[in-house]
C-alpha cells in the first residue's frame, strides 16, 4: 500500500464510498480541490443540494491540511496544460485536473482517482484507480 497519496476531488466527494484499502494510509489533497469544493454551494441548484456540499467542504476543510498550490505547481501546471492541449484535450475544460496533476507532480505523489480518464496524456503522473461504490 502507498504511505502518501494525492486524492482527486473525485475521490474526497465520494469518500464515504471508497473502501480503505483502495486509499493510500496518509491521503493528502491540493489546496485546488478546497478549491474546486469551494465552488459547489454557490452553484448548487436547490436548497438541499448547496448544504450537503456546503458540508462536504467543511469536512474537507476539517479533515486535511491540503498540500500548497505554489511557484513549483504553477511552473508545471505549464507542463502540464501543454501536454494536454498539444495531445488534442481541452485544457479549459479540465483545468482543475491540470492543477490538481501538477501538485501530484511537483510533490511527487501518486493521484488517487475516479477519473483515469481525466488526467491521459500528463507525463510521469502515477494515477491510482479507486473504485467508488
């Protein structure tokens, strides 16, 4: 098992979900996903759905102290959109993931995901497929 691994936003929104032996024994997240989570209550659609996320982002915010987005990230977040743009995806669209891969880059972590789909194409980046159930 993996002693330190990244989790994707994907992962941490269906923590409950994923059994503890598919996550690494010290899960850490990006300051990107307290980020990406940070967004979800402002563009819920009801009443109920802007609290359930409001409350999985205070227990995000509760549960992990996220890894820094910094100077090293942004540098290879450079990378990282590069080579995805130059392989045909659409770096807009998948902007976060971008993001979130160049954290698991500069801190040399595994990335912990839902979404394999989402981060083909990025160099060096070793994704842990987790299966939510």
């Amino acid at each position: 098992m993996t002693s330190v691994g990244l989790l994707d936003t994907s992962v941490v929104v269906s923590l409950q979900n994923v059994p503890a032996e598919q996550l690494p024994a010290f899960p850490v997240i990006s300051a990107v996903t307290l980020a990406e989570l940070s967004v979800g209550p402002l563009v819920a659609t009801s009443h109920e759905e802007r609290l359930r996320r409001q409350l999985m982002l205070q227990t995000a915010e509760s549960t992990f102290d996220p890894l820094p987005f910094d100077a090293a990230c942004a540098r290879r977040f450079g990378q990282v959109a590069g080579e995805l743009r130059n392989s045909g995806s659409k770096s807009r669209a998948r902007a976060f993931d971008a993001l979130i891969a160049a954290t698991a880059l500069v801190y040399d972590l595994p990335l912990f995901t839902s979404n394999t789909a989402d981060f083909v194409g990025i160099s060096n980046l070793v994704l842990v497929e987790v299966s939510i159930t």
